[in-house]
C-alpha cells in the first residue's frame, strides 16, 4: 500500500555560477535548487534539500565546498522532503510525506528517517503497531495516526531525540517517546492524559508545558497545562479561546523565574513576545515588540550542546528582519548585513554552528533570488555558496516597489507593483495572495518575475486581512470573503489604472488558493474587468469548503473568519454565478491537494462547461496544494504562461 523510498549514496556535479542568454521559462519554472541548509553543530558540514530536475535529495557537503553527497533520493511526484535536522555531528533526521486517503479526507502521512552523513545505515524512524487483519478498518487510520514527529532535538543526549506518535488505542491525541537515533527503538517518555494537542519543552528539553482539548469536539477552547517537573502532575494554567480571547501561543518555559515566554496580542493589539508568570497567572513583561503597528512573526532559537534558548525574533516591514538581544549574533549580522547591502542585497543569518564560528547568510532582494553565504568568523571570509535560481544570476529583474492607498472605505492598504523593464503602458495581471491571512513580501518571486519577464506588470495586494501589520489589519478581513477583502484587489487596481503607469484595458487576475478564489470572484462580481482568469488550487464552492473544515475541526475558524449567522454563502461563491462569466478561466488543481480539494476545480470546471463559457482545466494526478515538486511547479507554470500571452498579448 505504502511504496519504500529509494536510498542512493552518490556524488553531485558542482552548479557553480550559470549564466544563460535570455531568459527562457526554464529559468523560472523550478523548485529552488537548494533549501533548508543548516550546519552541523561541530560546523564541519552542511546539510541541505537539493532539487533536481526530477529528483530531490537530502545533500551533506563539507563546509565551504559545493561536492554534495546524496543521502536520500525521491524520484517523481509522490513524495516530499518535508525538513532536515541535525541529531548530532554525524546523524540526520530527515521528513518526508506522501499522499494518505481515509473515508474521503486527503492527508499526507510523514516518514521520518535517521541517516547516518556517511550513506551507510539510513532506516525509518517508526513505533511497530500491533498485528491487525486487513479487514479492520481503522488499520489506514492507525497507520496515519501513527506518525511520528520531531518535538526535540535533545541538544545534551545526541543518541536520542522526542518525538510525538498516537494510534487508536490513546483517542488518536498524541504522547511523547523517546527514540534511540542509532537503531530506532521507542520507549514512551510521557502519556498523554488530558487530550494534549501540542507538547512544550523548556531549554534543556524537559516537558512541564502542554497545550489540551476537551472531549466536545465543537468546543474549541484551549487548556494549558502546566507542572513543575516531569514527575509531577499537570495543573491548569490558563484558558483562552481562539478568535475570541487574546492569543496567548507558548514559546519556551523558563525553570529559573518560573515564567513562560509567549506570543500574545495582549494590550498591544499587535503579536509581541511576553512574559507570563506561572504563579500569579498574569502577563509581567513585554519582552519585545516590533516597530511600529508590525507583528513579530516568530522567535529565534539557539541551539548548544546542553540547551536551546530565545536570544531574538523576527518581524516583517517589506523583508524578514531579525532582532537579536544576544549581542555577539546581532553585531556578527549587522557587518554581514551592511557589507552584502553593498551589492543590493538583504541578508540575515540563517544558521550558525554551536561554537558561532561558522555562519549560514540567507541574501537576496527583489530583483536577485535568494543565494546562500558562507562566513567563517575565524577567517575573516565570507563567500558565495549557492543561489535558489543560479540561472537568473547576474540577469536584469523587475524591481519590486511597495506602495499603499486609500481603500474605498478610507482603510490604508499595501501592496508591490513589479514593473517590466522597457516597456510601456504594460498589461498588468493582479496577482492577489493566498490564505487569505497570510501576506505578499518584497522578495524575488518566481511567478512575479516570470510574469515581468513576459512583458506585464504585476500587482500584489495585502488586502485587509493579510497579517504582520497587526491585529487590527488582520480582523478587518473577517466575514469578508468576496466583500471587503476583494474590493481591496478592485480598488488597488483601479490606484494603479490612476498613475499612468500601465495599460488601463488590458489586464488579467491569477492567483493561487485564496488568491484563486478571488480570481473567480471577479469573474463573477466584475465580469467586464479583466480579460482573462486563472485559478489554481482556488475555492469555488464556500458551502463545500466549510464542509471539509468542519471534518477537520475548524468551527471556531469558519464562525469567527469566514461564515456567521448573516452569511449568504452562495452570494459569494462562484460556482453558482458561471452563467455570469464572460471571460476565459484556466483552472488548474492537484489531486492530492489536502487544503483545498481538487472537486472544487473539477465542479466549476463543469458549471462553466455547462454555461458554454470558454474554460480549461488541468488536473494533476499527485500535485499538493502548492504544487512544490519540479514536474508539477514547471508544468502550472507554462500553463499559466501560455494562458496570459493568450490573453493579454
């Protein structure tokens, strides 16, 4: 039922810098050549995700050369290399998911498999099941429960590391085991006793902190468990409800001051890191904040031989930014950052190794992909390693320039505006995101610029609802599918039709999940707006979609973000309106798609089929929701491509 994964121990050609002429859609249409390096914590090697043309591998490489070495290869679409991890100096801990079906809901099961850097005994990390008859039919479901994911690295005890597993036999709901690296076996370190959803560990990797449920599965309200060592018994410390209270998300528990260090949007309206006293039960600190009404969008940890510890966060204006109250990293980062800004590059460390000698820079900009650097604090020397897009190096992008308006209603909106070069009055394609609480960056894009490449401006809006400028800016967009939320995307495009800067006939709307539904939405909503409509992985269908977020146990989501009381769902849901197009759509969607189900598509592909609107579907057989494998990236985009030039052209 479940294929093995293929293992290879082979040697890689160097990239090295390519240069092309012209810039040919190969040059955009790939995964990034290399993901996720981070260094060994003795800093002699770097692991990371190489993607191939149709392979991707996990590499290891000595650090400061570009000989990768192949632990683990993964040929075609099924599968994915989700993350890496260093166990110790010699052991990796590597993730990958595959397609998982069960009574209708699309999932994906994650594989984890320790791996030895020198290829010789690699194995899957997973906890034996008891023997069932293939006719049980809960066996699929064990097996998908049965998972194991990563909780901690045990930084003081390289052969072993925590993971988290269940099965039917503890209500699904995950415990804690402690797993020997070097041969895989299992011993159960914590039983889950109070329906606990998420595990806390402390610096030195002890589990006084957990995150619980109760048993009515309409309720979504959050218990936080708390006790003093792992021989005691838990205790209730708080309890928050999602959207209605205050967020209150655990980072790390500190044992000497007996206080919890937590993202929260408490008094600030805006996410900031905060320090909440475990005795009293009271927030007593703000440990940082971010500039202005921006949020901080994740903490920063580091990792030693005995603990792992916050010394800083990250917040986003138009790229990440990292804050370090560890002085030695923010000083290092800075001369980094301002010797690459010379080169018009934004760069931040990426990782380090436990002494801080050796450092991994991630730079790019809106015009340049991102490109790894190695710097050796001991040397002095900081050097090119590899870019995500070697073929697009030293070729001349579109920049990428944030601007803000007014909305209709007088809210402040951001966007980007990607102009081509050379040319005027450009078709634009308005590019909106997905999520839709999620946001557009400043960064090199790969859609972006493939579409400023073909000659079109492109526009990017964080519309009402995007997140990082605050809980204000993020709310504002709820309940507001199809209303507010898209008239942000009209009203940013009619802003940019005002400047002269572009052709104010000739325009398309393209987007990815959200991004897609609002794409069909104008079809609908403002039929004679745009000449043409492309949707991937896009909703159509809210009363469908609502569904399957209710199978997942999303109510408190769909009350409180999408649906209330007052909703009229097919008012706002394409599938109902295909009469109203007037426009071609392209649709594309992937089969194992487990945010957003491919019968979307293939339902508004018939609606507008049986309307005699003028339509093309492409579905792919194991495409994800995001289409993150080479084939699946490289075909989605040509389509999207063709399509526009069709259109706009």
């Amino acid at each position: 039922m479940f294929s093995k994964i293929i293992f290879a121990f082979t040697l890689l050609v160097p990239i090295g810098s390519l240069m092309a002429k012209g810039l040919p859609l190969e040059h955009f249409n790939h995964m990034p050549l290399i993901e996720q390096p981070s260094i060994s914590p003795d800093s002699e090697n770097i692991a990371a995700i190489y993607n191939g043309k149709d392979i991707t591998q996990v590499v290891v490489t000595p650090f400061g050369s570009q000989d990768l070495k192949a632990l683990v290869s993964l040929g075609g679409e099924k599968y994915r290399i989700e993350s890496i991890y260093w166990a110790n100096n010699k052991r990796l801990i590597i993730n990958v998911s595959q397609p998982f079906e069960n009574k209708g809901l699309r999932l994906r099961t994650n594989h984890m498999y320790s791996a030895d850097i020198d290829g010789k005994n690699v194995f899957e990390i997973r906890r034996s099941m008891r023997a069932k008859r293939s006719s049980d039919a809960s066996n699929d479901w064990d097996f998908y429960s049965n998972s194991p994911y990563l909780l901690n690295l045990l930084p003081s005890d390289p052969d072993h590391i925590l993971v988290t597993t269940s099965e039917s036999r503890d209500g699904n709901y995950a415990s804690v085991y402690k797993v020997n690296i070097n041969d895989g076996d299992f011993v159960k370190h914590t039983a889950n006793t109070n329906r606990i959803t998420s595990w806390i560990t402390d610096r030195n990797g002890e589990i006084l902190l957990a995150i619980g449920e109760n048993d009515n599965y309409r309720d979504e309200t959050q218990y936080v468990y708390f006790r003093k060592d792992e021989e005691a018994d838990w205790e209730l410390i708080k309890k928050y409800v999602p959207f209605e209270s205050e967020t209150f998300d655990p980072v790390i528990y500190e044992k000497p001051t007996n206080t919890l260090l937590l993202l929260s949007d408490h008094k600030l309206n805006k996410t900031a890191l905060w320090r909440f006293d475990i005795k009293s039960n009271e927030f007593t600190e703000l440990v940082a904040e971010a500039p202005g009404n921006f949020d901080i969008s994740s903490v920063i940890y580091q990792r030693s031989a005995t603990e792992t510890n916050v010394i800083g966060y990250h917040y986003v204006d138009n790229f990440v930014r990292r804050v370090y109250w560890d002085e030695e990293k923010q000083n290092v980062g800075q001369q980094l950052a301002d010797l690459l800004k010379k080169s018009g590059l934004d760069s931040n460390i990426l990782d380090y190794s436990f002494d801080g000698t050796r450092y991994i820079i991630s730079a790019t900009s809106d015009v340049s992909p991102t490109k790894f650097y190695l710097f050796d604090s001991k040397k002095k020397s900081l050097s090119l390693w590899f870019s995500q897009y070697p073929y697009l190096e030293g070729k001349s992008l579109a920049n990428v320039i944030p601007f803000s308006f007014n909305a209709r209603d007088g809210m402040e909106i951001h966007g980007y505006i990607t102009l081509p070069n050379g040319v005027e009055n450009p078709p634009v394609v308005l590019f909106p995101h997905g999520g839709p609480y999620a946001r557009d960056y400043q960064y090199f894009d790969p859609f972006v610029q493939m579409m400023a490449n073909d000659g079109y401006a492109v526009l990017q809006v964080n519309y009402r609802g995007s997140t990082g400028y605050g809980k204000k800016y993020t709310t504002s967009g709820y309940h507001q599918w199809g209303k507010a939320m898209q008239t942000d995307l009209l009203d940013a495009y009619e802003w940019l039709k005002a400047t002269d800067l572009v052709d104010k006939n000739k325009a398309c709307i393209a987007g990815a999940s959200y991004g897609g539904y609002a794409a069909l939405v104008a079809g609908f909503q403002t039929p004679e707006l745009f000449d043409c409509i492309v949707s991937i992985a896009g909703v159509s269908d809210l009363k469908d979609q609502m569904t399957m977020w209710r199978r997942f146990g999303a109510f408190d989501y769909i009350e409180n973000a999408v649906s209330n009381k007052d909703t009229d769902l097919e008012a706002i849901s394409p599938y109902y309106h295909a009469e109203k197009f007037t426009k071609p759509v392209l649709l594309i969607h992937g089969k194992k798609d487990t945010r957003v189900s491919y019968r979307q598509s293939s339902a508004m592909y018939d609606q507008l089929k049986s309307a005699g609107k003028d339509v093309a579907y492409e579905e792919f057989e194991y495409g994800t929701h995001f289409l993150n494998d080479a084939t699946n990236r490289a075909n989605a985009m040509k389509l999207m491509k063709d399509f526009l030039n069709q259109h706009l052209k």
